[in-house]
C-alpha cells in the first residue's frame, strides 16, 4: 500500500504537467500505481475487511424486539437470546449493537424569543468555594432570577435550600423588578415540583400560595434539560465568573451589599453579550410592563408550635432564644426567616432576636449563678505570757 506522501507527490508532479512514465521514473514507482494515485481524490489508507459478528444472523430478532420494546435494556436482550437462540457472546457486543439499531434521540433546540415581562427564569446555584463564616467553613447559594427579554438578574443568596429561603428569593427578585411577570419557568425543584407523573407536575402546596398570592403562571421544565431556561443559567455563570471571585465578607448581609452594588453598577448595566443591546433600556422598558405588586407582602418565614421549657430558651439551628419567663409551659410560635427568630404569642409579638449561625449560642447569654461569699477569716487571738514557776514564787515572798 502507498503512503499519503507518494500520493501528494504523484498530484504535485501531474498538476506540474509531467506525464505519467516521467513521474513513474522520477518516483521509482508502477506506471499503474501514478495513474491510481492521480486519479484518487483522497489519500490511500488501509481498511480491515469486517469480521463476521455472532449477531449478524440474530440481527431480524434484534429488530422485532426493539420494534416491539423501544426501551428494552441490552441486560434482557442478551438473556432473551441465550436462553431462546443458542447466543453465547458477550453483553456489550449487545449494547453495541442495540445502539446502531436505536440510535440515542436528540431533541431538536429552537431559539426563542420572549416579550417584555413574559417569563421569569429561576434557579438555584451553589457558588464555587465555601467561605470560612461563624467560625466554619459554609456552603453559600444563590437564588438567581433572570429576565430573558432584557437579560437583567438579581440574586438572594442563603446558606440553606429550605422552602423559606426560595419563597424569600421570589418577593425580593418581584420587588427589584419593581412587578410580577406573567409566568416564572423552574428546574423541577423539590420547592416548586411535589412530584412528576410523566407530563402531569403535581405543585408544592407552600409554593401555590406563593403563585396565588402574586397571580403567575408557572411552568416546570422537560427533567435534564437545562437549555429550557437558558437565560438564568447564563445568569448563574455570569454570578460565578464576574461576582463572586476574589470576595471577602463576614456575614450574608455584607455579602448582598456587594452584591447589589455589583448588580447594578455593573451586571444590569452592560451591553448584552449576544443581543448586543443595553440591558438597562430593555429593564426599564420591562418594568413598565410587568403587572403591580400586591398591596400586602407575601409571608415567606417559617414557623412551628413549641412549648416553652422551664429554663425559658428555645432552640432553632443549633442556637437558642429566650421567650420571656411568663410564658414557661405555655405554647409559643417560634417563627424564622434567613436573618431573623422572633416568637409570637396569641397573635403577639413577644421577643425578636437576630438570627444567629454560631452553633451553641445562647441569645441573650443566661445569668450567671453568682460566687459564693468568701469563708471568714479566723481571727487572731494574741498570745498570754506565763510566768516560769520561779518567778512566781519570788512574787508571793514580796508580797
């Protein structure tokens, strides 16, 4: 077989206008092997004749069975066919032939436009390294919300992915969009999506409060694919790379801080990478469009019904919180959200305390047990002076 490099050289020679016995000579080559060569438009390369399979003969069985069972696995074809045609080969020689039979099925992608205050993309995202907060190191996420139409985003970041923290997320995105959009699009997240039954999405019942009360569509996207919401995953990267490299914060409310004078100075201000157009035109035109809030704000924090131990203190993420001393075994709602405990008695609001993330803190410290007094000290006694016998008796002779 002749290499690729005589076949360029026979070409170059032709192309030159050598004829073919010249070229045969120059090269020390058949006159047959440069008229081949010249006439191939691709190098020669070597090809092994295929090898007969133990599968080939079973190939109509193979057929009926994907025909009959599109999803039928390569475990219980290559059982079917030990057992009823005698296959003695191996499982992967199966899959691999499955696959050439049932090629994978890819869904075609269509780029989609959005109108102004049409859709709201959400997602979560975990940031890429774990600052050192409350004296340990802590995973940090970030709720991010994602207008496609005009590329805008904010963010609600968190220490948790509790249902608290999600619906938290959502008042705060509405009221820096400054409205409520017509439909908001999600992950299928354990906070939106209860459970999926094929096209059937069974709702969580905190989040339909949260849709009934600002009136939105709400829309969970096809499992395992992300491209549904293109908008705020191109979001949670531009959050990863352009905010938060390089950050130095103690608590979550410094970290929003810099947050927010990044977003707007920076993040809703840019040009937009693929639309090339100026984010914050497009955000202003949207929120003219977005429908008004609410009067009332939806409650996001949580709660739950505890009885009030003898020492007074309530525990909640390792720390606890003092209900005042009246309410001993009386029966109290203990009500958080991500930066605040308060409890609330009969409807009342008895005792507000700022949310710790410190494990075994007590808020307000308790009362020390005082020392007790110090044991008197013995007082001294001065010495009586005995006279020797002698003495004595020297005095009694005087006398």
């Amino acid at each position: 077989m002749r290499s690729a490099l005589e076949w360029a050289q026979v070409r170059t020679l032709a192309a030159e206008g050598l004829s073919q016995r010249e070229i045969a000579r120059r090269l020390g080559i058949n006159r047959r092997t440069v008229i081949r060569l010249a006439c191939s438009d691709e190098p020669p390369h070597y090809r092994r004749a295929r090898l007969g399979s133990q599968l080939d003969l079973l190939e109509p069985v193979l057929r009926q069975l994907v025909e009959e069972w599109p999803q039928i696995k390569a475990p219980r074809v290559t059982e079917i066919l030990r057992l009823e045609h005698g296959f003695g080969g191996s499982e992967r020689l199966v899959r691999e032939h499955l696959r050439r039979l049932r090629p994978a099925s890819v869904r075609p992608a269509q780029r989609t436009g959005y109108r102004p205050a049409q859709v709201l993309q959400l997602d979560w995202a975990e940031m890429p390294t774990r600052p050192t907060i409350a004296g340990r190191e802590r995973r940090v996420y970030a709720l991010v919300a994602a207008l496609p139409y005009s590329g805008a985003q904010t963010a609600h970041f968190s220490f948790d992915l509790m249902l608290e923290s999600f619906l938290e997320g959502h008042v705060r995105a509405f009221e820096f969009f400054g409205g409520v959009p017509r439909e908001c699009v999600y992950d299928n997240l354990r906070s939106v999506v209860a459970r999926r039954e094929r096209d059937v999405v069974h709702w969580n019942p905190r989040f339909s409060h949260l849709r009934g009360h600002y009136a939105f569509h709400s829309s969970a996207c096809t499992p395992e694919t992300p491209r549904e919401k293109g908008s705020v995953e191109a979001a949670v990267r531009h959050l990863k790379s352009g905010f938060w490299p390089a950050r130095r914060f103690r608590d979550l409310r410094e970290l929003e801080q810099q947050y927010v004078d990044w977003r707007d100075r920076v993040c809703n201000t840019r040009v937009h990478a693929s639309g090339r157009f100026p984010v914050a035109e497009r955000l202003a035109e949207e929120r003219t469009a977005l429908r008004p809030l609410p009067p009332a704000r939806f409650d996001w924090s949580g709660h739950r019904s505890v009885r009030v131990p003898i020492d007074g203190y309530l525990k909640h993420g390792r720390c606890f919180y003092r209900a005042p001393e009246r309410l001993v075994h009386e029966r109290v709602e203990l009500r958080f959200d991500r930066d605040e405990v308060w409890i609330v008695h009969r409807g009342a609001e008895v005792a507000r305390y700022e949310r710790s993330y410190e494990q075994g803190l007590w808020l307000p410290p308790p009362i020390m047990r005082p020392e007790p007094p110090a044991p008197p000290r013995p007082a001294l006694i001065a010495p009586v002076a005995v006279a020797p016998p002698e003495l004595a008796e020297y005095a009694e002779l005087c006398a």
